[in-house]
C-alpha cells in the first residue's frame, strides 16, 4: 500500500498501489494471460486402437506369467515376451498390465496422487454456516464472495476421493480470514473475499465459513481411516489486506475526519457511485493515522502506512517486498515482538503472548499448532521463494515434532504418514533438484507438465521423452520429489485447453497419472468442470464450483469413471510414480515401471 491524497475520488496514487488487490493466492505466480488455446487435429490428436495387439513386455514378467489388465480385468499369459490383448471399450487405446496377484504396495510420496480442493468452491456440506462476520452474497455473478464448501462436504466426499484412487487431500488454508472484501481484478469490478484462504486474519482458528474445529478434526480423522494424507496449505509470506469491515470490527486505522457519512452501519456494506469502481474505498481512508499500530504493527508487517516500513517490489527484494500489495511478514526479523493489539482485543483467537519470540517464532507456532492438534500430514507451502530458507527449514522442524507429539498422544488413531511431508510453490520451478530441497522441501511443484501434458493428452506416446526425462531424474536421486499437475488455480484448467472435448478430456487423465513423481489433480479435473465467471482477473474463473450436477446426471460419466480407473491403477503401483522407467516399443507405444516387487507394463495402441 502507499499513501494516498485526502480526497473522495479514487486517486491516481490508489490506482497505482491497489489495483492488483483482488488477485488472489498468486500473489509470485504466473502472470495474468490469455485463455489458453483448444487441442484440435492440427495438434496431433491420434485416434486410439481398439483392435488387438501384440504387446512385449520386455523383463517386466516372466514367460508363463498370467498377467490382467486392470482396465478390463482380462487376463493372458506371457508367451514369447508378449501377450495380445485388445483396449478396452472407452480405454481411449490402453491396456494397463499388471500381475494377477500383485504385491501390495506401500505408500510412498514419490508415487502419491494429491488432490487439491478448493475448500469454499468443492462441496457445501451445511448451508447453516454459509453467512459469517457480514459477508453477503454481491448478487451478480458470485465471482470473489464465498460459495458455501465446507469441511462437512469435504468429509462428505472422502469415499468419492477414495474410488478416485486419492492417497493425498490438498486443501486450502483453513484459517479465519479478513472478514470483509477488497476490490478485485485490475478494474475492481468484483467483491473480492478471502474464500481461497489466503487472505489470513487469525492464522489460530479456522474461518466459520469453513466450519468448526471439530468438523475439521472429524475431516482429518476420516480421511486417515480411508488412508488419505491431509495437506494443509499455509502462508508465512503475508497476512490478508486490510478491509472496512475488518477495521470497523477490530477498531484498527482510521478514516479521514468526517468520512463516517459517506459509509453505511456496516461498512462492509458499502457499494460505489455509478462512476467508482470497488476499488474507490480506500480514497476514504487515513493510511497516515497512528491508530494503524492496533492492527498488525510496524513490528510485525511492512505496509507502507502510518510509520510502518514501506516494502520493495518483490521483484527487487523477493524476501523483503510485497506481493501484490499484500502486507510482508518480517519473518527474517530477530528482535522479539508483542501479539498484535487487534489479536490481543480478539476474543475468539486462541493466540497468546509468547516469550521472547519473534514474528517467525510466532507464526511457526501457529501453524504447527494445527499439526499437534489434529494430525495434518503436510503442508503445501505458498509463495515459498518470497521467505528466507531458514524459516522453512525450522518449520519443517517443528512440524515433524508437532506430528510425533500428536502420534505419541494419539496411539489408537489411524495415521498414515509418520514424517511430515512438505510440498513447496516456487514460481516457475521444474524437475530439478534446487536449494529448497536443503531448507526442509521433500518436493516442489512442477509448472513444465501442464504445457507438457497436452500433446500427451493429445496422443500419449508424446509423453515418451516426459516421462523418461522425469523418472531418470526423480528416481535417481534420493530426496528429490515434484509435484505435477495439467490444471491449477493460478493458471489454466485442463478443460479449456481441451475446448470442451470429452476425449482429450479422459486422454489426460493418463498423461498426469502415468507421469513419474506426485501428482496434483485439480478437482474437477476428472470431471471436465468448466472455466467459471472471471470478471477482470481471469485466474478467478480457474476455481469455479465442482459439478456435482453433471456428476449425478451421468453427463461426465466417461470421463470420471476413466480417471478412476486410472487413480486406481496408479494407488495400487507406487512403481508408476517412483519407479524405473524403461521404454519396451514404439509401435505400440510401450513402457514398464518397476519398484522393488512392484512391476507394470502399460501399453497404448493407435491406428
């Protein structure tokens, strides 16, 4: 934030400084960019067999071995090196081989399919905490106000996740945030709220419209039962803006003298003249008034306000700057510092005065809390690169004594992960081993592989050079894990690349499923949900409700049961994602994967 002219008009000093103030979680992601273009003809899209075909499995089984293929439970006997089998009805030309009586396979982080949910926009499992703190619907095309998902649909939908193969659930952070909104997009033509979670307010509670702590130990208890891991994302870069409501609320900053009028009772409620834009609110506020030290302080942020320090673009100091205007935690800070006054007044915080501890020490403690209380097994960290590798260093620390704390405590639960798992957000990051892997990462997310899959999906065997490359790195070095993905809420979703076809659709569930390391599946992503309402931010429509109509109407019903088909395949051989990688032929396009016992052939025939 800077400050800005004492005048009701949104001056030019505003515009400059907020106008990025409505994009969301992407705060060091990708810039904004056009709609991706259509797979189509011209791309490649080969047409899969559907006859019979040779398949030579190379040493991956045995002469004599019965072998089946998962997609259609057929089965053969290896003569020769080969069996012949014919895809499937709707396998899109696959045959996917493993041994008749498998060994069971053990869990591993290289192999896991993580699903990430959008908690506000995935499933509404009580409409009885959809209104909280004053937000209120805009009443136009809901593009930033909270929808109403939950922790009880999120519970509600782990047998759903299950039959997908799921062994990891993503969701975003659960924390309260701002309660009121800001402007969104560059043109503020949006309310743009917190329902993504990382506009955090009080990092010690989870936001209402989310739900309690009880659903949310509930959601972690039944998702262990399943065998499902929950990653929790978390933020130590920034806290959320600042809104009206929240300043009315907290009794934080000030407006100028006499503004009072120009606000309604609640002044979250307030709604631009005919010529403003939701931006426009702030020409009503005194970012220069003393009484902004009762919000975060000048100890704990830089912001730009009152006698707060005023950050660097983050593309200058990518520690110490601002990301799109957001406060910056001074977590490299080591002078101790009081809990903010706004948290100390803030009756339903469970935060307290630490001795001694300065910001870092304070938001560590914060989050593992969430750790030592219910059992979370990881945590996808954002905007990893804007924070100095010490301080992920020691929360993945005091992260994996939080979990052993809870496992101590917790002897009769069902606990699938005893060493927590951390998943790092660095923007552009690859399939490379870097220094994050030194400052506590297990795995870093991958943003080649949505480009990557494309050709995949248009014809797998595209893939070939993907997945060589990828084995021959990951699965050659300890320690060194990716998280990959086709659709993300900062970029693009797998259903507009494909233009609405149903068949590149399902063809893409193989090219992420098969691909080596972990992988993201973006909900929806089996589902062909749509781009949603956008407004001027066009990541907005990336995170759309899922769509369970068309999921209980059978309109998708192709495409979820192929991804399921393939989670499936993909749970029960961590050989797909951690295993060796050896192409056996082109024509078909042949490949094994082997770990320790576990073995697979996978086969994909074109005409």
């Amino acid at each position: 934030m800077t400050r800005c002219a004492n005048h009701l008009k949104l001056s030019a000093c505003i515009a400059t400084a907020l106008i990025t103030a409505g994009c969301a979680s992407g705060p060091g992601n990708p810039p904004d960019v056009a709609g991706p273009p259509a797979l189509n003809d011209s791309n490649g899209y080969c047409e899969a067999a559907s006859a019979e075909m040779t398949i030579p499995v190379g040493a991956a089984f045995a002469d004599g071995t019965l072998v089946r293929d998962f997609y259609t439970g057929n089965t053969a006997r290896v003569k020769n090196g080969k069996v012949t089998m014919a895809p499937g009805k709707g396998a899109e030309g696959l045959v996917l081989l493993e041994a008749t009586e498998p060994p069971v396979g053990r869990f591993t982080w290289d192999g896991a399919t993580v699903y990430f949910a959008v908690t506000d926009r995935f499933a509404n499992g009580t409409t009885a905490n959809d209104r909280n703190y004053g937000r209120l619907p805009d009443g136009k095309q809901e593009i930033g106000t909270f929808h109403g998902g939950d922790f009880v649909g999120l519970t509600e939908k782990l047998d759903y996740l299950s039959k997908l193969g799921v062994t990891a659930l993503w969701i975003t952070p659960p924390f309260e945030q701002m309660h009121g909104w800001v402007g969104g997009g560059d043109q503020g033509d949006f309310k743009h709220y917190g329902y993504h979670g990382y506009y955090a307010l009080d990092f010690t509670v989870p936001d209402a419209n989310f739900g309690t702590r009880e659903e949310f130990r509930t959601l972690v208890r039944e998702a262990h039962e399943r065998g499902i891991r929950v990653v929790m994302d978390v933020v130590m870069n920034h806290p959320g803006y600042s809104t009206l409501q929240d300043m009315q609320t907290f009794g934080f900053g000030s407006l100028f003298e006499g503004f009072e009028q120009y606000l309604p009772e609640q002044w979250g409620h307030w709604q631009p003249e005919s010529w403003e834009n939701l931006h426009a609110y702030h020409a009503f506020i005194d970012y220069d008034h003393p009484d902004w030290s009762l919000w975060w302080g000048k100890d704990w942020v830089r912001a730009g306000i009152a006698d707060y320090d005023t950050p660097p673009n983050a593309s200058v100091d990518p520690v110490r700057g601002s990301l799109a205007f957001l406060p910056d935690f001074k977590t490299e800070a080591t002078r101790e510092v009081d809990l903010p006054v706004f948290l100390k007044n803030k009756e339903s915080s469970r935060s307290e005065q630490l001795e001694g501890a300065t910001v870092r020490d304070y938001l560590i403690t914060w989050l593992t809390d969430w750790v030592r209380e219910f059992g979370v097994d990881g945590f996808r960290v954002d905007t990893a690169k804007h924070v100095e590798p010490e301080a992920w260093s020691e929360l993945k620390q005091k992260a994996q004594a939080a979990l052993e704390d809870y496992r101590s405590r917790h002897p009769e639960a069902d606990l699938p992960a005893e060493d927590f798992w951390m998943v790092a957000e660095v923007f552009p990051h690859s399939v490379r081993k870097s220094a994050y892997f030194d400052a506590g990462f297990d795995a870093v997310i991958n943003f080649d592989l949505q480009e990557e899959a494309k050709a995949g999906a248009a014809c797998l065997s595209a893939m070939e050079p993907v997945y060589s490359e990828y084995a021959g790195k990951l699965n050659g070095t300890a320690g060194f894990n990716v998280l990959s993905y086709i659709s993300s809420h900062d970029t693009t979703l797998f259903s507009q690349i494909a233009g609405g076809d149903h068949s590149l659709q399902k063809r893409a569930a193989a090219a992420l499923m098969l691909t080596p390391g972990a992988v993201q599946v973006f909900y929806g992503d089996e589902s062909g949900r749509a781009f949603g309402p956008t407004g001027s931010d066009p990541h907005q429509g990336t995170r759309s409700d899922m769509n369970w109509n068309a999921i209980e109407n059978g309109d998708v019903s192709a495409i979820l049961e192929h991804w399921q088909t393939l989670g499936q395949f993909r749970a029960r051989h961590p050989a797909i994602g951690a295993g060796e990688h050896r192409l056996i032929s082109q024509q078909p396009y042949v490949f094994s994967r082997t770990h320790g016992d576990d073995r697979v052939v996978v086969a994909f025939g074109r005409k």
